[in-house]
C-alpha cells in the first residue's frame, strides 16, 4: 500500500509540492488540506477538521494512518501544527511553533541572526511613531511589521511622510494587528532567494531563485505575495550558494539546536547581494511563494524522499540533489485590486488551451457550478521551462496570455534583465499571422495569435533540448538500439539514451513516462525483448508517441516475435506502435517523421 501524504494549504505552492510529490518514485496517494479547484484536480481532499484546529487535525491524521504531513504555509506552522503532529506520532515536514518564530517575529529573527553571526541591515525595534521616525538616519529606510502579514507588511519609505504613514497604520491603526515594528537600514543590489532543506543539523541548498514582491513593472506599486519569479539566478555560482549556505543556514540552524529548537523543514534566506558581499533581509521557515513553483519543475531528485530525511535528526547526511539543467520561469496573475482588495468569483477561461509543456499551478481559485472563477489575490501561477531563461520567459508569457479573466494583473517584466532583454521588452516575437479584414472576431484573432506564440516559444524551448527518449530494459539492448541513434544523429535531431527495466524498476519507468513531455521530448522509442513489457509501461504513463521495437536474445522465441507480438498486442488504451524485429532505425525514422509533421 503506498504512502499517504497530505499536504497542507490552499495555494499555487501547495500544488507545486502536490504536483513534485506525485512525481515520485514511490507513487504515494497525495491529499490536499484545504486545496483549491487546481489541487482538487490533482488530489483527493484529506477529510480532517481544518489544519487550524492543530490538536483535532494532527488526532484525525493518525487516526487515518497518515504517513507525512506536509505544512506550506506559515500560519500552521506557527500555530504548532508540527508539534501536534509529533505528539500524535505522525511524522511532518515543517519546523515547531517556537523555531517558527524565525518568520513569526522579525525581531526574534533579527536576534538569532545576530547570535549566530549571521550578515544582516542594522535595525531597531520600536514600538512608537515617534521611536521609529528616530531611528531612521536617512532614506529610502524599512520598515517591516514584526508579525505576519502574508508578505504585505514591508513599506520601503522614500521620505519622512511616507515613513510616518507607515509607522501610523502599522503602530496606531494596527493594520497587521498588535505588534512592534523593525526599522532598517535600506540596502541597495539584487535580491536573492535561496531555499535549504534542514534536519535539525545540516542545511541542504535547493537552486537558487530570484522573485518579484512589487505589483508593477519595473518594482513599482505596493508590495505583494509576489508577482513571478525565475531559476537558475545568473551570476550566483554553485560556490556563492555554497558560502551562503556556510554563512547563513547553518550558523541559523546550529543557534536554534543550541536553544533547543532543532530545525525541520525548510529554511528560506530572503538576501541582498552587493559587489562584494551579502546580507540577510528575512527568513522564512517554509517553502516561498511562488520561488517555489519556479523551483520544484527543476528538481529531478525524489523530493518524497528528501522532505522524509529532513525530519529525522541528521537524516540529510549524505544528500545530493539532481537538478534539470534548464531554467525555468513562473509568472502569477493576480485579481483585480490586488493586494489591497481583491475582486473575487470572477470567471477563468482558457485554461484548456494552455498546451503541454507549460504548468499551470492554482493559487487563489474555487469551483462555481461547471466554472473556474477567482477566490484570492493571486490567482494562477504560469510556469514553463527552457534551455535558455528567454526561452522558458517566452513560452510562460504565452501561455499566460491564453487565459483570461476581468481585471486580471500581471508583471510583463519578470526575469527580462535576467534573460538578456530589459524591463520594457515584451516577450519573445512570434511569426506575423496574416489577418484579413473581417477574417475573424477579435476574440479570435487574440487566441490564434496567443497559440502561434505558444507553439514559437515551445519551440525555442525545445530547440536545444532532447526531443527523443531511448530507452531500452537492459544494457545487454544498446548494441542493437544503436541504429536508432545513429539515424538521429545522422538527421540532427537531439535525443537521450536511458537504461531502466519495466521489471526491476516499473516506479523508475513510470516516473520517466510522466515527466517526459514537461522536459521537452516528443517521442520515446522503447526497445524490449521477450515479454517486452517496457514499451507498455511507458505508453501507459505519457501522452506522448510511443515506438516499440522488438528485440532478439538468446532466449527469444522464433526469432524475437515473441517480443514483437506482446508489443502489438497492448490493451485497449495503451496505443504503441510497433516496427520490425530488431529494426531500431525504421523506428528512429518513423520518430523524425512523427516530429516533423
């Protein structure tokens, strides 16, 4: 029986960590808590009183035989859910209600960074207007609530008024509810996000990430959740995040065990990186949103497997992680008056016609009758991977602009610096389509030139990326499937050799299928011999063409048609198709003319 994992939460983070749990090896049965319209699509809902209710929900999860809880955002974390998890016996990936503080108080945060030698903005922590106008020595300066405020409580103030406005509607007003606030030193360069997945003893990077807090292009406007987001960071080497990693997690992670609050979970480091140095600008004790959604489409590794080490002590002894080398991309849109009143149950259409290839996450959005409509401030998260950052930009944007709804709010110019273009550029061009007058309603004609755009970009993505999968049961194969190489080499088209047994390793089999049409492939050609069960395997976990090629061994019946029978002879709903024994070429041949119609 596989594992039950349920992960916690309502957003487009929770159905990343859904989607990037469902692609393990292990093949668990994911549940959702809460979740929305997007989630509920990919999960079934874990029937519990709400994660809000720690004690009743953490009883409700044992009692069910859960296997990992799986918190996303913070407010249950800082509520104790982990600790209640713990004493009910069911194991959780997120870290206790007293280390949450790191996220729960910036003041908490600010002193364990100064413990543990951590490089952070000087500051002050006040509890008047008045202390805090003295605080500030020049502008543009902080000022960030205390609590949480769901990445809404930081106010870059540009001058006395807007400071004192800040301080009165946090102090007086009481926006965010009670609480001090932090003033700090403003810092000037390029943020940075980096991840690390902790076990109480060590910190493990995940790539790092760049996101995008302002509503407006250019980092104009109020300050959101974030409005997209991109990985890989250019100009961040693995031994810049190597030495954040030193400077930063682990000094934060060894503090906490020396105050008796190991660590687990995910500790996210919100940095500014200058000419020379860097420093600390927040910690997050969960996954960030959406740097996450941009993230977790990279990751190759069984993130099952990882968030289960974590919450053992010492359990990331030893981990590497595996990356898809591509970057990727992730844009939200967001509703109408977002962030400060958003407008909800707004209907969403085109989300069918965004094509494979482009991940669509749902961050704020419910069912009404037969509808998809709006039901927060960030709606959906667009996400699309390429060889290249422009590559993976052009095809989110296009994508994105296949789905609508009124009043929809979205950044043009997430990662253009970062892709080799400037804020002002559009997303990549696409072929000029002919439109005669009065050839199509407007309607129309936008769809069809967002579709073109689509298929251009995913074309750009694919362009120097793998677009035919080899693969074959044994190693004892690859002499005869050499020919299918070679004629593709000698066509110039761009493809992979993998070994894996539908026998030894269906999970290893599946996993490939699945994910084999988001990294870009187009065709798999599977060669098999005797029951020749791997073209069936893969056929029954992908969308994409199938190629069986049957092949001979010193045990094959009747010269390998015991192979080439079980292969055309797959059940109704698992279409492969099939080629001469041993004829791995003809296979490579009918590829190139499966790609180029």
């Amino acid at each position: 029986m596989s594992m039950r994992v349920v992960v916690v939460g309502a957003g487009g983070r929770e159905h990343a960590l859904v989607r990037a749990l469902k692609r393990s090896p292990q093949r668990p049965t994911v549940l959702c808590a809460p979740g929305n319209a997007g989630i509920h699509a990919d999960s079934d809902v874990f029937d519990a009183p709400a994660p809000e209710d720690v004690e009743a929900f953490a009883a409700a999860a044992s009692q069910a035989g859960i296997g990992l809880v799986v918190i996303g955002p913070e407010a249950p974390l800082v509520a104790g859910l982990a600790d209640a998890l713990g004493a009910a016996g069911v194991a959780c990936f997120g870290p206790s209600g007293a280390a949450a503080r790191l996220e729960a108080s910036k003041a908490f945060s600010k002193e364990i960074m100064l413990a543990a030698g951590v490089p952070t903005a000087g500051h002050s922590t006040v509890q008047t207007v008045r202390d805090g106008l003295a605080a500030i020595s020049s502008y543009p300066a902080v000022i960030k609530f205390d609590g949480l405020a769901a990445g809404k409580g930081v106010v870059i103030a540009a001058d006395p008024a807007q400071a004192r406005a800040a301080l009165v509607e946090m102090l007086e007003e009481r926006r965010f509810g009670p609480g001090p606030v932090v003033v700090e030193d403003f810092l000037e360069g390029e943020e940075l996000s980096l991840l690390a997945l902790c076990d109480g003893e060590r910190a493990v990077a995940l790539q790092p990430a760049r996101d995008f807090k302002r509503i407006g292009d250019g980092d104009t406007g109020p300050n959101t959740g974030g409005m997209g987001a991109f990985s890989p960071v250019p100009g961040v080497p693995e031994e810049l995040v190597a030495r954040i990693v030193a400077e930063v997690h682990q000094p934060v992670v060894d503090e906490l065990r020396s105050r008796g609050m190991p660590f687990h979970g995910v500790l996210y480091a919100g940095l500014m990186l200058g000419p020379a140095s860097f420093k600390t600008l927040e910690f997050n004790v969960r996954f960030g949103d959406p740097e996450t959604q941009a993230v977790l489409p990279r990751l190759r590794s069984d993130l099952l497997d990882l968030l289960l080490r974590a919450g053992r002590p010492g359990g990331l002894a030893g981990a590497e992680l595996d990356w898809d080398q591509r970057g990727a991309v992730t844009l939200v849109m967001a509703a109408a008056g977002y962030p400060a009143d958003p407008v909800t149950g707004v209907p969403i259409e085109g989300l069918d016609a965004v094509g494979p290839g482009i991940e669509v996450t749902h961050a704020g959005t419910r069912r009404r009758g037969v509808e998809v409509v709006t039901a927060g401030g960030r709606v959906l998260n667009v996400t699309a991977l390429g060889h290249s950052l422009r590559a993976a930009r052009a095809a989110a944007y296009a994508g994105a602009d296949l789905i609508r709804f009124e009043g929809s709010q979205m950044r043009r110019d997430i990662a253009a610096g970062a892709a080799g273009g400037s804020m002002s550029d559009s997303p990549e061009a696409v072929p000029e389509l002919e439109i005669q007058e009065g050839a199509a309603p407007p309607d129309t004609v936008a769809e069809t030139l967002a579709e073109a755009q689509v298929e251009a970009a995913l074309d750009d993505l694919d362009s120097d990326a793998p677009v035919v999968g080899i693969v074959m049961g044994s190693a004892s194969d690859k002499p005869a499937m050499e020919a299918a190489s070679a004629e593709l080499e000698r066509r110039d088209i761009l493809h992979e050799v993998r070994v894996m047994s539908a026998h030894r390793d269906p999970e290893m089999v599946a996993e490939y299928a699945k994910n084999a049409q988001m990294r870009g492939l187009k065709v798999i050609i599977a060669g098999a011999g005797l029951s020749a069960a791997l073209p069936g395997v893969v056929a029954a976990h992908t969308e994409l063409p199938v190629i069986g090629v049957p092949l001979t061994s010193s045990k094959s019946i009747a010269g390998g048609l015991d192979a080439l029978l079980s292969i055309a002879q797959m059940p109704p709903g698992v279409p492969v198709a099939c080629v001469g024994v041993d004829s791995a070429r003809n296979a490579a041949v009918l590829a190139a003319r499966i790609i180029n119609t």
